[in-house]
C-alpha cells in the first residue's frame, strides 16, 4: 500500500507543479523568456533521465546521446512542417525513429565495452549528424525552419511520461537485470539474464526519449541546424547525469535544472560563462566525485526521517 | 546409480591461439553427487568451469546436461538450462541490496513483460509480489534474513561467500558448480562452509561439482575426485584413491617426493 501512496503523491505533486506554473504563464507573472528557461529545463530533465537510464542504470558508457536528439527533432519538423501533421503525432514519431535508430545503433556497438563503446557511440553520433548535414530535404548546413509549438503544457506531459515510464522500469525485474549487468555483467550472465537483450532495450528506451525531447527541442528555437546536435550537446547531457550521480534519477534531474539555470543566467556574461560554468563542474567533482546524490534518490531521504527499513528504492 | 549421468563432457578442450589451455577433458556427473576438481595452480580448474558454464565455447569435444548439447550455448541460456555457479572471486552485484541479489537470479522464472511493468498492470505486481516472497523465504534458509536491505559489499567476507550460494541456487539449478568457495576462510568458517554444502544439497537434492585448494574439505566431502594437471586430467577416483595416487602426489609435490612417498607406502 505504501508504494501506491508514494505514487498518487507523485502525481499530486506533479500536478501541482504544473499548475502553479500554468497560472503564472496564464496571469503574465513569468514572462516569455522565463518560461522559455522552463520548458528546456524540462527538455534537459528529459535528456537527462533517459541517458541516466543508459548510463546509470545498466553502466554503459554512451556519449552519442544528442545524436538521437536530431533524428528526434529532424523526424518530428519534417511531419509537422512538411506533412502538416499534428505536433503529439510528429513527437511520438520522433521518439519511435530515435529508438530504431537506437536498435540500430546499438545491436552492433553494446558488444563493446567501457572506452571502447564510449568511442563507437560518439563516432555514431557524428555520423548522424552528418548525414543531416548532407540531406538537402532538411535543409543541410543552413538548417529548417520550424514553427513555434512547444508549449509548457506539452513539455510537461512529457517530461511527466518520461519519469513515470524510467522509473517503473528501473523497478521492476527488467530494471534489476539492468542494474545487474552494470554492477557484474559477469555474474549477471551466469545468472541466467541475457545482457545483451537488456543492454539493447535499456539504450532503445533511452534513445526514444531523446527522441521526443528532440521534438520538443525543435519546436522551441524556430530553426534546427546540424551544428546544434555536434557533441558538444552529447557531453552537455553526459555532464547532467555524471554531476547528478550515476544510478540516480533524482539527481540528473536536479543536475539538469541547476545546470540549466546557471548557464542560462551566464548567457548575460558571454565572456565568462564557460569559464564559470567549467569552474562549477570542476568544483562539485572535487568535493562530491560521486556526483550530487550518489547512487541514492530523493525518497531514500524521506524514508531515512521515517525509519531504517523504508531505504530500499528497488523493487517496491 | 543411475545409467544415464547428469552432466557428460566427451573429450572436450578448448585452445586459445597455440596454447591448449585444457584438452581431452572427460568427466561424468550422476545426480545427487558430489564431485571434486582438483589440481595445482594454472592446471586450467577455472577454464573448465568456463567450459561448462559457457563462457568459453570448447574448440572440440561435446558437453551435454541430460542428454541436451550445451556446446555453443551463451552462459545465460546454460543457466537457464539447469547449471549456475559461484566465482573464485566474489562476484556479488555490490550496490544492489542482498535481497535484490536474489531476486535477480529469479529473473528468468518470473513472467512478466516489460511492457506490464512500464504500465504497472496487474501481473507485474503478483510477479514482482512472487519473487520477493521467494526470495526472502530462501535468505531465511541461509539465514540472511537480517540483512535483506543491506547493501552487498557492506556484507563480511563469509557472508557475501554464503549470499552467492544463495545467489547461484535460487536460479533453480540442477548442476551447482562452486568455483574455490573456501578460499580466504579460515578454519571456522570453512568447517562452517562444508556444513552449508551439506545441508543444501540434500535441501535441494543438488548435484555439486566444486573447484577446492582445501585438501581437508575437497577429502571430507567429495565422494569422486577428478584431478586435472597442466591442461589434462591425470586421475579421477574415491578421496582415498586420490590421495594415494603418485601421479597426483607428483603433479603437486614434484617427482622426488612421488618416489619417496612410493619407497615409504609399503610400511
């Protein structure tokens, strides 16, 4: 009973959340350039939870994540610009490509390991990008044009999917045998789970949520360009998952909002902001190397102030 | 005993490049045995192990478990198949809960999809409700109870070694291989841990082929012995066949003891 409990309290809570910043949207109290810095808060949580699955959750090292994020954005503007098809239809098929794409790219390249996977990964995404780059339908290197559609409601639901879909996997049998290949995939194997399958399912998954932020992300900026999704991008949403911690969702969150908040108000300092921006990350690995949560998530702390026994996130 | 064996290795081997690190490797297994594999450090005990277990696939000869060839089989479809295992090395899922250890080695027994589980529907909580409820009944067996929310590695060493028995038997082996289970124990815990062996194989009616450098736990357990030396198996009899056998006594003592251990025998 406790763990349902714990569920409608997520989704009031999340309810709540997006109706107070509704309102505030509504009223004219946050004004555009606010709430623009909340939905790609949202797009960064939504990149960050699906590579924490990737990386975090079944420990393998990919680095080619905004590779996914153009075939998500690229797919969805060329539905909704050229087909003239609805926007959650144009996401949805954004997410879908990106996860073949994912198959695609991961049946061959989970084989790999550590370093090894880390390099095909980013080679992969490169290529990807370069094969927009080269694709005059979508406009090559001057990018498209796309229409104004992201709204904060659409990136909620979302971002709401997201969390929702990551977590429940991560707790239940296909979660643990995710978490098992990161922890030994020796043993993991000897213990009768086909890590590859998993391997290839966790990097699918991760890869159709980047998808769809990919189609968030497009409909935010009124034009893609190729240059956008170089790997610079990948390492931005690598860097969410490592600071927040790896293995815990509650801490990419937290690390994409900060991490978001701090370079968008840096935008008013272009002469520094990388070097500040740098210095933030260099600070937090010195004194937190585990990143800002460590493998534990934000309800592990709640249960500390209830009792020893409510530490067990898994598998509840 | 029975006519037809458990498990049946048809002089198999395996070669990595030019080096044959184990050939012509023969062995019968009979249900409800209890089988030791000896022999001197790099004598290819492990590499065996990997053999059956599917971590190496032999370069020739035939491994079967009930009459079906595991040649060729990814270690994941062995286990599935009726064969788990414990490593020389620890290899427990450190940050996972020793509970969760467990249930991880029931994966393949649940059923429910992924898609059930994303969806929460109602069989991945019966399914999710079935594996907690066996796994905790079988860390009581194991009297690991107290810890079930305990990390892995928080665990001391005789612990993490009798969690990954516990680990490798709720996978619902037929064949469990022990791969050194002893090593790093003192003589509490190993007289502790032959107690253990003892009572899950007739709990579980186990069949146990275990790789030992104890001598005094290899001799008070097994009921065969294969001993294996440089790649090739130099005997196989009872503990006492063994022990007084000089090709055994010179694969681990050198020739020169062989022959005085043959001049004293007579006495």
């Amino acid at each position: 009973m406790k763990k349902v409990k714990g569920f409608w309290i997520y989704v009031v809570l999340s309810v709540v959340i997006y109706g107070v910043v509704q309102l505030l949207i509504n009223g004219g109290i946050l004004n555009p350039f606010y709430a623009n810095t909340l939905i790609f808060i949202g797009i960064n949580i939504i990149l960050a939870v699906s590579l924490h699955l990737v990386i975090g959750i079944t420990g393998q090292f990919s680095i080619g994540h905004a590779g996914f994020l153009a075939v998500g954005a690229y797919i969805s503007a060329i539905i909704t610009m050229k087909f003239q098809l609805p926007f959650p239809l144009a996401l949805l098929a954004g997410g879908i490509v990106a996860a073949l794409a994912g198959l695609l790219v991961g049946i061959p390249s989970l084989r790999l390991k550590g370093d090894y996977l880390a390099i095909a990964t980013l080679g992969f995404g490169e290529i990807i990008r370069i094969v927009f780059l080269n694709i005059d339908y979508v406009g090559g290197a001057s990018g498209m044009q796309v229409t104004h559609l992201t709204t904060w409601t659409y990136t909620f639901i979302c971002l709401f999917i997201t969390i929702t879909v990551i977590t429940n996997f991560t707790n239940s049998r296909h979660g643990r045998a995710c978490i098992s290949v990161r922890e030994n995939e020796i043993a993991a194997d000897a213990m009768g789970i086909n890590t590859t399958y998993y391997k290839v399912v966790a990097f699918a998954l991760g890869s159709f949520f980047a998808g769809i932020a990919g189609g968030l992300f497009a409909h935010n900026f009124y034009i893609i360009q190729p240059g956008n999704f170089g790997f610079l991008k990948s390492f931005d949403i690598l860097i969410f998952v490592v600071l927040g911690g790896l293995g815990s969702l509650s801490g990419s969150v937290i690390a994409a909002i900060l991490l978001t908040v701090v370079s968008t108000f840096l935008q008013d300092y272009p002469e520094t902001r990388m070097i500040i921006y740098s210095v933030v990350l260099v600070l937090v690995m010195l004194y937190r190397p585990q990143g800002l949560m460590g493998t534990r998530e934000v309800t592990d702390l709640f249960g500390k102030w209830k009792g020893p026994k409510g530490g067990n996130s898994y598998g509840k | 005993m029975g006519s037809n064996p458990l498990l049946k290795v048809q002089s198999a081997g395996i070669q990595f490049g030019g080096l044959k690190a184990v050939w012509d490797f023969n062995m019968e297994i009979h249900q409800g045995e209890l089988v030791g594999l000896i022999g001197p450090n790099g004598a290819g005990k492990t590499t065996c192990f990997n053999l059956l277990t599917g971590v190496y696939v032999p370069t020739e000869g035939d491994i079967s478990l009930e009459g079906q060839r595991l040649n060729g089989l990814a270690p994941y479809q062995v286990t599935r198949k009726g064969i788990s295992r414990t490593f020389q090395n620890i290899r427990l899922f450190n940050e996972l809960s020793v509970l969760d250890n467990v249930k991880v080695a029931y994966h393949s027994l649940a059923k429910h999809s992924i898609v059930s589980s994303i969806f929460r529907l109602p069989s991945h909580f019966s399914g999710e409700k079935e594996m907690e409820e066996k796994s905790i009944e079988f860390l009581k067996i194991f009297q690991l109870e107290p810890y079930l929310y305990e990390k892995a590695k928080n665990l001391p060493y005789g612990m993490q070694r009798r969690l990954e028995i516990a680990r490798a038997l709720a996978a619902g082996p037929k064949l469990l291989l022990l791969d050194e289970p002893a090593a790093g124990m003192n003589p509490q815990e190993t007289h502790e841990l032959m107690e253990l062996i003892a009572f899950v194989r007739e709990k579980f009616n186990l069949t146990i082929l275990l790789i030992e450098h104890d001598m005094k736990l290899v001799m008070g357990i097994c009921e065969r012995i294969y001993v294996l030396d440089h790649g090739q198996l130099i005997a196989d009899g009872t503990p006492n066949e063994i022990r007084n056998n000089p090709k055994v006594i010179e694969a681990y003592l050198g020739e020169e003891a062989a022959e005085s251990h043959a001049e004293s025998s007579p006495n």
